[in-house]
C-alpha cells in the first residue's frame, strides 16, 4: 500500500489495509509513508481497527527529488523520485494499491509485473486529466455509482476493472473517530470556505476578498480552510500572511491541520462556502446550505464538471457573495433531496464500506495473475506519453 500523495488521500485507503490485515491474515499487508507525519496517522488508523498485523513504513524520499521539487515549485516531483528510489523492491510485490495515479508509471514503465490496484480518493465532478491514467491499473475501486460512470464513458475504462465500495473515508471517521463538538464559543452560523488547489479552477485568488466581505457583514464566523495542497509550496511568509487574516472568536485560517483532512470543519459548520472541492459531497452527507463563488466566470451551468453547483447557490462578483449565502439558508429545504440524491451516487453505500473494499481486494489478490491483463498490455501504449499528475 503506497502513501505517497499526501495526508489527505489516507483515510480512503488506510483503513482498508487495516481490514485486510484482519480478514486475511495470511497476506503481508505494508503500507508505505512518504513521512513521519503520515506515517503516524497509519499507526493511528491501525490501533483503532485493532489491526496489529498491518506493518507499517517510513521512506525517505531521495534528496534529489526534493531539489527538484524546490527548483520547479512542484512538489509532486517528490513522488516521481519516492517511486524511483521504491522500484527495485516494488518489482517483486503481488499487489500495489495507491490512492493517487502517479504510481501508474511503475507500470506504464514496466517496473513491475505486480497487479495495480487504485483506489479513488474524494468523489468530485471535475475530472482532472490524470485520470486518463486509470487504464494502467489492474483493478479501479470507487466509491459509487457516479465514477463507475464516468470512468466507462470518458475514460472508456473496461467495466470488469470497475468495482463500488462506498465511501471508505467517511464510513472510518463516522465510527472510529470522534468530532469536536463546536468551533466557536458564540451563536452565529458558521461557513467552513474551502478553496481548490489548482488555480485554474479555484477561488483562491479571491479568497481575501471573501473573508473580508464575510468578516465585514458581521452575521457568520468563518473557517477559511482551503485543500490542503494549496499551502505545499508556500513560503513562511505566505503562510504569516494568511495566518493574518484570522480573528480570535470571529475567523479561523487553516493552511495544515488534520482538520483539513478528517472532515472535522465538513461535520461541525453550518454553511459550505467552495468552488470545485469535492468535500462538498463530505458537507452534505448532512444536507445543509452551500454556495459557491464562481471566481472565473465559468458558464458553469451545463457542464458537468460543475454539477455540484446545482446543490446550493452561485455568486460570480464579491458583491453578489452575502446575497447567494443568504438565498443558500433561505431556500435550503427544497435542495434537501435533489442534495440527498447526489450524495448517494457519490458514496454510495457508506456504512460497511471499510470491510467490503477490503474484501474486494482480498478476492483480487486470490485470483491467479493473468498474464493478458489489459492493463499491462496498455502499458507500452498510449498511456505512456501521459504526464505525472499534479
């Protein structure tokens, strides 16, 4: 089990290793951590699925790549150099499971002859290109009907590499993890503001602007907790910036906590405030008011990128922000269903779905290897002039 993308993607693949570790005790399930940091929460996630078998191991990415990272200002360019330096020892595996698509060159390179198994981390609409990557790999678990879709008629995935499992994130945090009971010590609605990392997409070149016009209303305490990769190539003195914009009892900035990864901001405010996040879909596992800035000035309306945007209410200028959260409280109880519905095909069934995903991999890994996988046929095809994922 490779972590290599980052905290945020764990919980959709670590509590399956733990389940897998207890369902078949016969398979060495290890998983590997790109730091010390994720390394814990692998702990983390082990002891409280009572899973003692499940190993556990940090690996250094080489420096090299760390310089290359610095030098471009991408840090993604460190999972390229992780999965150089694991090669060798990843030749000789009987499965790779991963939660992001960069580990796809280990095949599309021919490093190694292991079954490839991707599990989808977050359920959003926006389809970023690195899915083209999903053809590498053996098999492709996701949490619900609406990427099972997609995957067959966009990426022309063969439906056999295809299977549901729910929401593996969401059915952990529910049962194994508890939630902080409130953010702030006052009675106002709170509206977590949750920006994308891609820029081309995200409203987080306005996002001052946002949290100034919210601070200046006065009527709601605001969380401004954008993805998590948003701050991966920040220098200290962006981070102080940002950091400035909070309040003490008013505004809460989140650039790194683990708040940012295990929903606790998505369960304990009142209004969801985004662009094209997929924890929207986290949000609304409670149905509540959302809104959204559309930042570009995106004809967003038939294009399914953006079908998310039908849950709540859109604001295209700064002045029209108060307005569109204000119609999203007032107006919430005739979007409860239609938020009801997508959520479903999104996740899935989510409760049980840590031990069902974990016996799909156990079904997969007992299966006699084929040596005419599509996957590995693909691998010296087209899908080898595809790109690292961002």
């Amino acid at each position: 089990m490779l972590f290599l993308g980052g905290a945020h993607q764990l919980f959709h693949l670590a509590p399956v290793a733990a389940m897998l570790s207890r369902i078949a005790p016969g398979t060495a399930v290890t998983c590997i951590a790109a730091d010390a940091h994720v390394g814990q929460l692998l702990a983390d996630v082990r002891d409280r699925l009572n899973s003692p078998d499940m190993a556990i191991e940090v690996v250094d990415p080489p420096r090299w790549g760390h310089r290359l990272a610095a030098l471009f200002r991408r840090h993604s360019l460190v999972k390229l150099a992780l999965l150089c330096s694991l090669a060798r020892r990843l030749s000789s595996a009987a499965a790779i499971v991963t939660p992001e698509r960069t580990s796809a060159w280990l095949r599309i390179l021919h490093v190694t002859r292991a079954r490839m198994i991707h599990f989808r981390h977050g359920a959003g609409d926006r389809a970023p290109s690195s899915e083209r990557r999903l053809k590498a790999f053996d098999l492709i678990v996701v949490p619900g009907e609406k990427d099972i879709e997609r995957a067959i008629e966009l990426r022309h995935v063969d439906p056999a590499r295809l299977k549901a499992g729910g929401y593996v994130k969401l059915d952990y945090l529910r049962h194994y993890v508890r939630c902080d009971a409130r953010l702030f010590d006052n009675d106002r609605l709170t509206i977590v503001y949750n920006p994308h990392f891609d820029r081309a997409i995200s409203s987080i070149d306005v996002a001052r602007t946002v949290v100034e016009t919210i601070r200046k209303d006065g009527r709601y305490n605001l969380v401004l907790a954008p993805h998590i990769r948003i701050a991966e190539n920040m220098t200290s003195d962006d981070r102080a910036s940002w950091g400035a914009l909070g309040e003490p009892g008013r505004v809460i900035v989140d650039l790194d906590s683990d708040r940012l990864i295990d929903m606790s901001y998505m369960r304990m405010a009142d209004i969801y405030l985004g662009d094209m996040s997929s924890q929207l879909y986290e949000f609304l596992v409670e149905p509540r008011p959302v809104a959204f800035v559309n930042a570009h000035g995106v004809d967003w309306e038939d294009d399914p990128r953006y079908a998310g945007w039908h849950l709540g209410k859109v604001a295209v200028r700064a002045e029209h922000l108060m307005r569109a959260i204000d119609s999203a409280v007032a107006e919430h109880p005739g979007m409860i269903e239609r938020q009801q519905a997508a959520v479903r095909r999104a996740f899935g069934e989510i409760d049980g779905a840590c031990e069902r995903a974990a016996h799909i991999l156990a079904e997969m890994i007992a299966e006699p290897a084929s040596k005419s996988s599509p996957a590995r046929q693909l691998a010296g095809g087209r899908v080898a002039a595809l790109r690292p994922s961002p």
